[in-house]
C-alpha cells in the first residue's frame, strides 16, 4: 500500500513547492516545461495539505510555520528552507497564506502571477498591503494572505499547540523581530526624507501599534527591549527606545490604545531633525563649539518641520509634531528653543523629555563607551525634577523602571554579576530577580541560572545575597538584550 505521508510532514514540501516556484517563474517563461511541472507539483502538494479540507492554511507564528493550525515540526533537513521562507516573507510582512485546496481550474499564469508578485512585494512600501491590492486588481482569489501573525493566537487549536515551556522565548522572538522591523521603519522613513522622496508612514504605524500590543502582554519582554543597544543607528535605536519608554509610561498613567499609539510614533519621530546634522558634530568627543551646539538646537524645530512634510493624513500630522518640537523646551522652559513662557509644554512633551534624556543618559556612545548606569541616571534625573522634568510624570517613570531598571548590571557580595530583571510591583522592588551572567575564558559571558534577590537562608533567615554596586553593562561589554531576551 502507497505511504500517505501525514498532513503535518507535508509542510516542508509545500515551502519547497513555493520556493521553486518563485524561483522558476524569475527564469523561465509560463509556457516553459519546467514552470509548467513546477506548477504541477505545487497543485498537487496543496492539495496533500489539504487533507480533504477545502482550504489549505500555511501561517507564522511565533517563527514557526502552522500549517491547517498544526505546528510543523522542525526537521534539520528542512531547516534550511524553514528559515529561508520564514525571512522571504516576513521582509515582505506576510504571516501566512490560504490557499484554495483544489486547484486544479486555476490557470497556470495566476499561480505565476501570485508568485511574481509575492516577489516583487518586496521592493514596495507596504509590501503586503501592496501584493493583497495587485491580487485583488488581477482578480486572484485562488488564495488570501495573512497580514497580521496575531491571528493565530485566536485559534484555540494553536493556543493548545503551543507549549507552555517555549512560550515565553517565541514571545521574546517576536518582540525582538517587531523591535527590527520597527527600527528599519524609522530608518527608511528618515532616508527618503534626506533623498526628497514623498515618505509614508504605514509601516511606522503598523509596527507601533504592533509595540503596544507589546506592552500590554508583557512588561518585562517591553522592558527588555529598550536595553538594545548598539553604536551604529545611535539616533534610530535611540528614537525607539524612547518610543517605547513613552508608551509605557503613557501605559502606566491611564492612555488608551490610540492614544499610546499616536505617543509612539512621536517618540518614534522626535529626533528625525538630527538627520541634518553633519555627523562630525554629532558623534564629536569632547566639548561642542558654541556654533556647533546651536547647530545641534535646530534638530527639535527640524523634527517638527520634517513630520508635516510626511505623506499622512493632516489631522494626524497636526497630533504627531508637537511633541517633538518641544522636547528639549524643558518643564521650567529653560531649554531650547525659547516659546512664550506661559505655554505650558504638552504631556507628550513632557513624558517625551524624560524617556529622552533617559535613554540618552544610559546610551553609551562613540564619543562615551561608559555610561551612567540607569539607576544613577534616575538619581540625576531626580535631582532636576520641577526644572527640567515634570515632577508627577518623573515619580511616575522611576515608580515604573524600579530601583533597579532592567538590564542594570549589579555586582553581588558573593562575588557574582548579573542583570536586573524586572521586578513587579508585589515584590521588593529593590530586591528584583536577576540573571546571574558566567565569565568565560575570554571575559565573554553567558547566561547562568536566574536567582531572586529577596531569598533568605531559612536557617539564619538572612538574604543570600547582596548588591554591592551597580553598573552601567557597557562598563563590561554587555549587551543585556542578548542576554534578556
Ligand atoms: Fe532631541
Ligand atoms: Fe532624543
């Protein structure tokens, strides 16, 4: 009896079928013999997926391929193709597709038609919203894309596929994949505003909104994420850190999800001004010139100016560039650049001048490979509050990051380092959790257990452990995100 391979195994075939299909059709012409076996053989394998269903539902989720809701398995023969298929698709922000089970009455050009735009969707702004619109124009309805990779998590079949264990890590991927994306948005948006191009902001709101789903699910992966950093792309990973540090703070105050969203994407867009400014000055060691510095100044003016060039909805506009321009005003006005004093500063714009000069002040930079550590800088950060900072938001903000914020690297009395992790607010917040990190030969480290400060010796009751000192992790050379998340 022929071996019917089970619906699950056939998943890998069905990504191979895609595969050479965008492959063959880049080469060959439609009436070619291998385009037309090609197309064959992706017939037949959709219709093995099927397994007598009359849809065939391929999806990410998570970084994994779904398929009819079912998890496939990872087979190392087959990871090459998974990774490679999971990385097509989401630079084109696709999470899936459902195909038509019988495909037998579909026209060879369509399939063709389907796989040249799915290629092609990649040189587009908005990829997937472009390929559902050139499908819908050539009435291709043989199949329909997924464009969100939350859909799965209403699907309580995969919900019972997921296991508890991996959860959190996919989570974390997610997060970390939502963070690339959303720095490539900002990236390509401040560009084309260098290049003159007409600049649209979908994907930009896309990815915040995808943040704040982010933060509403889980704090600490939230958290995690601000510790990114790197020196290239200073400005960009700095812009959204600040957008995600103002959300949560936005969050922690009461904003509702359109209003956490519109403060994103100023935070996202607070510094786009800096792009005009020569990188000598920007990156410069050592104390500006005062023409330098005036120089530097322009940048919130700039942003502010920069954003009403953007192709959006005005209305839109008129919320996006206020914040912006006054970040650097200052509670008491003392900043720059100078308004009328009896305008008060929007609370955009005050929660944008504290997560601002916060992540500028942890940042470690090309000109300062150290930096403060974030429970100083808070400390410093208090010392001006009612001047530069609004007091009631800055108490807000240290409540929310804790004694110890996330990713500060402590040195314990037992003699071993480690990161903060994010305390909840039932525990002791200056006792969090932390994930002990293990020197190598090489003064490289790797993740050790994770332990919690507020456990006692329950003979002599006393804590196991102590804090020393805290640091900035840059002081060692960590990046607390490739150990966070
Ligand atoms: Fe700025
Ligand atoms: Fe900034």
């Amino acid at each position: 009896m022929k071996h019917i391979k089970a619906p699950r195994m056939m998943g890998g075939e069905l990504l191979k079928g895609i595969a050479r299909l965008i492959q063959i059709a880049k080469l060959y012409e439609d009436n070619n013999k291998l385009t037309i076996a090609a197309v064959k053989a992706f017939r037949q394998v959709v219709e093995k997926c099927s397994n007598g269903s009359r849809h065939v539902s391929l999806q990410i989720f998570n970084g994994r391929f779904f398929l009819q809701g079912k998890k496939l398995p990872l087979l190392r023969k087959e990871a090459q193709i998974f990774n490679r298929m999971i990385q097509f698709l989401e630079k084109r922000c696709i999470y899936g597709f459902h195909f038509n089970a019988d495909l037998k009455n579909t026209a060879v050009k369509e399939i063709l038609a389907f796989v040249r735009f799915l290629d092609l969707a990649a040189q587009h702004d908005d990829p997937s919203e472009w390929l559902k619109t050139e499908l819908e124009k050539w009435d291709i309805h043989w199949l329909a894309i997924i464009q969100e990779p939350t859909l799965s998590l209403r699907d309580t079949s995969l919900e019972h596929e997921l296991e508890q264990s991996n959860e959190l890590d996919r989570k974390k991927e997610a997060a970390k994949k939502t963070y690339l994306y959303a720095l490539n948005s900002i990236k390509e948006v401040a560009q084309k505003l260098l290049s003159d191009k007409e600049v649209g902001i979908r994907k930009s709101v896309r990815m915040i909104q995808r943040m704040v789903d982010i933060t509403t699910a889980d704090a600490s992966t939230f958290f995690a994420l601000s510790t990114i950093r790197t020196y290239d792309d200073y400005t960009y990973i700095h812009s959204l850190n600040v957008a995600l540090l103002a959300m949560s703070l936005g969050k922690r105050i009461g904003m509702k999800r359109k209003t956490l969203e519109k403060l994103g994407l100023c935070g996202l867009f607070h510094d786009l001004g800096k792009i005009e400014i020569p990188k000598q000055i920007l990156n410069k060691r050592g104390k500006l010139t005062h023409s330098e510095f005036e120089e530097i100044k322009k940048h919130s003016v700039n942003s502010a100016l920069m954003i009403l060039k953007l192709k959006t909805n005005k209305y839109r506009k008129v919320h996006l560039f206020v914040s912006p321009f006054e970040h650097h005003i200052r509670y008491d006005h003392s900043g720059y650049p100078s308004v009328d004093k009896t305008r008060p500063i929007s609370l955009f714009g005050r929660i944008l001048t504290i997560a601002d000069v916060y992540d500028a002040i942890t940042s470690p930079r090309i000109y300062r490979p150290t930096s403060m550590s974030p429970d100083e800088a808070l400390g410093l950060m208090l010392s001006d509050s009612g001047k530069h900072f609004d007091p009631v938001l800055l108490k807000v903000f240290i409540n929310m990051l804790g004694v110890y914020p996330v990713g500060t690297l402590l040195t314990l009395d037992t003699g071993e380092i480690g990161l903060a992790l994010h305390s909840s607010i039932e525990t002791d917040r200056a006792r969090p959790k932390v994930q002990l990190l293990n020197p190598d030969v090489d003064r490289q480290y790797t993740s050790g257990k994770i332990i919690d400060l507020a456990e006692r010796d329950p003979r002599t009751g006393a804590y196991k452990r102590n804090i020393i000192k805290s640091q900035h992790p840059a002081t060692l050379g960590i990046q607390p995100a490739n150990f966070l998340l």
